[in-house]
C-alpha cells in the first residue's frame, strides 16, 4: 500500500546536525513532489520545506532557510532533510508529506508519514 | 506570507450535530485549500482539497466551501469518530501555511 516511513529522529544538542530520511513505497516516488510538515509539542502544523518530483525545484520556509537542506533519491525512493545548527526551536514531531497532484500539481498532501520526533536539547 | 486565521479555536458539540468551522486567508488564495483533520499522536489526515472536493474514502458528511480569502468547513452530523483538531492550508503560493487549528470535543 501507499506508505510514507520516517526516521532520523532523536535528541541532538543545540548547534549539531541530524538527517531524516523518508522512505516511500506504493506509488511512483518520482512523478510526486514532497514535503517536510513538523509539529511542536502542542502546537499547530508548520511547514517546512518542498522538493519537486526531479528534485530540481526546492523551497524552505524562512524558519529553517539556510539550516536545512532538502534532497531526494529517486532510484532509492527515498526523501532527506539534512538540518544544520538545530535549535531547541526546532524541536518537533516531522512529518514527510505526499503531494495529491503528479508532476507538480500541489493541492493537497494525501500521504502523510508516522512522523519522527526531534528534540534539540543540551 | 499568506495567514489562515480560523475560527472558533475551540468548539464543543455532541454526535449528530451539524458543524462549520471557518477558514479566512489574509489574501486571495483562489480556492487552493485543503482541510485535514488530526487526533492526538497521529498524523493529519487530508478531507477536502481544492476548497470543496471531497478526497476520496472521505464520508460525505464533510463538505468544504469557499473561495479567494473565506473558506468552511462542515460536518453534517458528527459521529464520535469526528472528534479532533482541523486544520486550513493554503497551497496558492510559498510559503505554505496552516491555519491554527480548531480544536472539536464532545458536549
């Protein structure tokens, strides 16, 4: 079945590094844009980054430009978020999320993973 | 940045009755809008996308309106399945936002 898998997740101290990955299965990874969605303890759903379906095409939300590095491995189908200089700020449940539209029509995210928690503490 | 202010923040209600929850963007996002619903320790699960389109599996209880800057969503008749967070997106431009979330408990 369709299926979205993270992991990565973990507790990481204030200015260190940690990489997600998200592993898909069920569809054609490589027609779909992605997207990373964290979710602090209690709060509201934030987004954070895009990839399009060719990886060609990345956006970030000002929150984490320039900290964080998205990629994706098509023949691996497999999603990434590198996050540099992590701040306690940055704690959160990350989700990576399905585009609903192929090649690029982003109206909704239909495929969420399970999502994996990060904790920035020292 | 576009924001999704939605409203009431929190509602209290009890199964069979009809609800609508509002989502109003600080600017025209036409209707690239997507309603999810999200119960505690789960990931968001997609409802209503393109403002009025009922994902598919979706019961039909959930109907979405709305265009440019004011959206809703409505459940016909709750059930006790229904009760959770629901949270707006705007997909009209980067970067992508959600609106605070309404939080729906039982009476």
């Amino acid at each position: 079945q369709v299926q979205l898998v993270e992991s990565g997740g973990g507790v990481v101290q204030p200015g260190r590094s940690l990489r997600l990955s998200c592993a898909a299965s069920g569809f054609t990874f490589s027609t779909y844009g992605m997207h990373w969605v964290r979710q602090a303890p209690g709060k509201g759903l934030e987004w954070v980054a895009i990839t399009s379906y060719d990886g060609d095409n990345m956006y970030y939300s000002d929150s984490v430009k320039g900290r964080f590095n998205l990629s994706r491995d098509n023949s691996k189908n497999t999603l990434y978020l590198q996050m540099n200089s992590l701040r306690a700020e940055d704690s959160a449940v990350y989700y990576c999320a399905k585009e609903l539209g192929d090649y690029g029509e982003m109206n909704a995210f239909d495929i969420w993973g399970q999502g994996t928690v990060v904790t920035v503490s020292s | 940045d576009i924001q999704l202010t939605q409203s009431p923040s929190f509602l209290s209600a009890s199964v069979g009755d009809r609800v609508t929850f509002t989502c109003r963007a600080s600017q025209g996002i036409n209707s690239y809008l997507a309603w999810y619903q999200q119960k505690p320790g789960k990931a968001p699960k997609l409802l209503i996308y393109a403002a009025s389109t009922l994902r598919s599996g979706v019961p039909s209880r959930f109907s979405g309106s709305g265009s440019g800057t004011e959206f809703t969503l409505t459940i016909s008749s709750l059930q006790p399945e229904d009760f959770a967070t629901y949270y707006c997106q705007q997909l009209n431009s980067f970067p992508i936002t959600f609106g605070q979330g309404t939080r729906l408990e039982i009476k």
